[in-house]
C-alpha cells in the first residue's frame, strides 16, 4: 500500500512540476535595442528623426535608453528661390 501511495504521490508531482517547467521561460537582454521602429534615421514631416544610442548620464548614475530625437529641417529644394544661385557657372 506505501509503496502504491508513493508511485502515485511521485506521478502528480512530476506532471505538475512537468507543466510548471515547460510554461516558464528565459529571456536575458543585455544592452540597448539597435533601434525600435524607423532605423537610424526617418522623417517626420519637414523634420529629420535621428537615432541616439542608450548611453550613461552624463553624471553616470542612471542609464538613458536610446531615443529618437529630431535633426535637422528637411530642405524643400524644388521651390525655387531668387537669393540662392545652384549653377555656379557663369
């Protein structure tokens, strides 16, 4: 009757432990993602968007993640304008 009590005892345990071990997973992340959704650089309407990497504070207490942040304004240079020559010949 023990040795019954104890091969049942021993099949619960190890479909509970069974399931247990296979709904758990590992995920080790080291570091900052490259980028997250545009790539280093895209544009946002007239404005340039520019990947900053995650780096340290500039003091060195805490971590900054990287961030998109915005550059420079796109140039429109189909309009055409009168002060600025784009032909230097003469």
């Amino acid at each position: 009757m023990k040795k019954l009590l104890l091969l049942v005892a021993i099949g619960v345990t190890s479909l509970t432990f069974g399931s247990a071990v296979q709904a758990a997973g590992i995920s080790i992340e080291l570091g900052d993602r490259p980028y997250y959704n545009h790539g280093p650089r895209y544009y946002e309407g007239d404005w340039e968007m520019i990947w900053i990497p995650g780096h340290w504070s500039d003091h060195g207490h805490h971590w900054i993640h990287g961030h998109y942040r915005r550059g420079e304004h796109r140039r429109h240079n189909d309009r055409v304008r009168a002060d600025i020559r784009l032909d230097d010949r003469r």
